[in-house]
C-alpha cells in the first residue's frame, strides 16, 4: 500500500487544494479545516451537509488571503460581506469554532429521495472541542473503495475529491478494505495512524464540487454497497472510507509506503 495523493480543505465545505507533503499533528493535517462560516442568526457552522443551504460552499477556493467565488470572483477584503451575500444568509468565517459547535446533517436518503432543494430532516452533528471537523482529525479513503464504487455507477468511475480525504491510500483490488481497519494502526514514515471507523456519508459526494457535476450515483453506489453500523449502537449508514487519530505525528508524502503496525 502507498500514498496516492495527500488533501487538505482549508475552510470546512470549501474546496480544498493538493500537497506534495502533508504535515500531520495531533488535530489532523496542517491547515485542514482551520476556518469555518458560522451562520450568524442561527449560532451554526455551515457544512454542505445541509445542501439546501450551504450547498454553493463547494464552488467556493480559499486562495491566500482570500476566496474564489462561484462567479469566479477573488475577494480578499470585507469577506463577511462578501460571503454573506453569495450565500444570501449572513455568516462570519471563524477560526475558532463556538463553544459546543453543531452543525446540521441532512437526513442523506431524504436528499436522494427529494432533492437537494427540499426541507428534508436534519440531525445535529456535534463536533470535537476545538475543532472543525466532523468526527475525527483525518479521513482516509482506498482506491479500491473508489474503484468499486465507481464501476457501479453510471459514469463508470467516481473522483475521490467527491468524498473530501485527507488521505488516498493505493489499495489494489476491490470491494470496501478500510472495513476491516478499525482498531489497526498504519504507519507511514514517521506518522503513525489509528483507524477508528468506516466514513458514514451524507448528502455531500452527490453535489457539485467545482468542475464536478452534481453525481446522486456517488451516495446511492455506498448505499447499496456497504450499508453498515460505523461503530456499535449506530444505525446502518453508506460507509466510505475510514476517520482515523493521530499516534504519531509528522510528514506525509505522496507515495510514502503504509503499513499495518
């Protein structure tokens, strides 16, 4: 096994830009998710897991000091302003996330089923202390994982940028390996990983990330493919790759061996 490619996504739900090496501390990759919007009337931080609203976040670029808009626009001054009115709700980006920070998850088969404009259910997701990821501080993703789902749908591959990784790991063959990762460590260079649980996916893969189409196929493919319990007392979810903490920390470079420790 080896590293593919390494990501990071400097505003959460932003797009997010390729490195040569991944610098990789307690709290994750360097840079990644260290700023986030908060929507000011609600106390929220904005996620594209709620595509109703926030879905235009993944046709924005950090760029520097500043943002591509989705018109192509570069702001680098007044971005409160500037954000607020590209997504027609007033927002703050933030580098410290609010105390108790929770973002609203769109119920994914309600998405599937309704549409990306709908009033669908939405669950609370509450996130570290400290911190604007999801779950855990890097998420990790196979090319067999990819490979597997892509055969199945109807453009015949899937783009890994659709499932937000920090990590690409080249695994041959097929089907869902990270599965059967939970509670094994990978060491890769001097960075030392802990698998913790399978990705569960919303309604995110599906949207238009820049370039990228709007693609249902990239959650309904998981759906049937790998339902599963993330971890015990979950309820069966589309799982895609792997959350994992950081044992050890330092740098990760594109085609670094990965091992299991």
């Amino acid at each position: 096994m080896k590293i593919a490619a390494t990501w990071r996504y400097p505003v959460k739900s932003m797009l997010g830009e390729s490195l040569d090496a991944a610098e990789v501390t307690p709290a994750g990759v360097g840079g990644d998710r260290a700023r986030a919007l908060v929507d000011l009337e609600t106390g929220r931080v904005a996620s594209a897991k709620n595509p109703r609203l926030w879905r235009d976040l993944l046709r924005m670029r950090p760029a520097g000091d500043g943002i591509v808009l989705p018109d192509g626009t570069f702001v680098d001054d007044d971005l409160d302003d500037h954000l607020s009115e590209a997504l027609g709700r007033r927002v703050t980006l933030a580098s410290t996330p609010p105390d108790g920070a929770v973002l609203d998850r769109a119920v994914p088969d309600q998405v599937l089923a309704e549409g990306i404009e709908a009033r669908v259910a939405t669950e609370d997701t509450h996130l570290p202390p400290n911190a604007f990821v999801d779950f855990a501080p890097v998420h990790l993703i196979t090319t067999a994982t990819l490979a597997t789902i892509g055969a199945a749908t109807q453009a015949g591959s899937v783009d890994p940028l659709r499932y937000r990784p920090n990590l690409v790991i080249d695994v041959p063959g097929e089907g869902h390996p990270e599965a059967s990762w939970a509670d094994r460590e990978l060491e890769i260079g001097d960075v030392v990983l802990r698998v913790i649980a399978q990705t569960p996916r919303c309604a995110v893969p599906t949207l238009e990330h820049g370039d990228l189409p709007r693609d249902t196929d990239a959650l309904r493919v998981p759906a049937k493919q790998n339902r599963v319990a993330p971890m015990d007392g979950m309820t069966p979810q589309p799982c895609a790759g792997a959350y994992a903490t950081v044992v050890h920390p330092g740098t990760i470079r594109a085609g670094d061996d990965v091992r299991f420790r």
